[in-house]
C-alpha cells in the first residue's frame, strides 16, 4: 500500500508538474507575443521619430536660410544708412537754404523779362516827360 500511495503520490506530482509546465509554457508564449508586439511598435516609433526628426531639420535648415537673408538684408540696410545725410548735415543745409531762400531766385528768363519791363516803364517815362529814380 505505501508503494501505491508512493506511486500515486508521483503521478499526481507529475501530473502538477505538467500542468505546471503547461502554464509556464503559455505564459511563455503569451509574453513572445507581447514581446513581438512591443518591438514592432518600437519599430513603428523609431519610423515615425525618424521622420519628425527630418522634418524638424529641414524645418531648422529653412529657419537658418531664413535668418541668413534676414541678416544680408540688415547688413545692406547698415550699408545704405552710412550713406545717409547725418542729421548735423541736414541741419547745416538747412540753415544755408533758409539764408539764401531759394524761392525767391529768378530764372534768366525772369530776370530778362524784368529788364525789359523796366526799360519799357523808362520808354514811356520819358515820353511822358517823367523821370523816375
């Protein structure tokens, strides 16, 4: 009787080490396909990483090209303004203009146009016997 009770106590030993072995296995198997999963996800991320990554360095590059322009066109605004009247300059004109008043310059059309006036006036004057100063 102790050899069977021995027996049957083995065979249910085995049979809980099957089962047991059975459980691994499944756990096993569902952990490869967990496994399999995540790496195709990571795969799937490193894809979609990779593409921002380019398109934030093309977006960079464009940015860079931008500020390149950005920076010729101020250093040919810099440029141009050295060639600008210096307010001092502009003042000096100023003040000479105000003194000389180049609105009441005559042209030599104007000035010939004067003379023959008042060389009719005198004309005439003199007709009439009347001398002018």
């Amino acid at each position: 009787m102790a050899e069977e009770q021995m027996q049957v106590d083995f065979t249910q030993l085995v049979n809980e080490i099957a089962n047991r072995l059975r459980i691994l296995e499944s756990k096993q198997g569902l952990l490869s396909e967990k496994m399999l999963v995540m790496n195709q996800n990571m795969v799937e991320e490193y894809k979609k990483t990779l593409k921002e990554i380019k398109a934030i360095d093309a977006d960079f590059k464009a940015v860079k090209m931008d500020l390149e322009n950005v920076k010729n066109i101020v250093r040919h605004f810099s440029e141009e303004a050295s060639k600008f009247a210096k307010q001092n300059d502009v003042k000096v004109l100023e003040k000479y203009i105000k003194l000389w008043d180049p609105l009441k310059f005559v042209t030599e059309k104007e000035v010939r146009d004067i003379i023959k006036d008042e060389l009719k006036h005198k004309k005439e004057d003199k007709k009439h016997g009347h001398t002018s100063e």
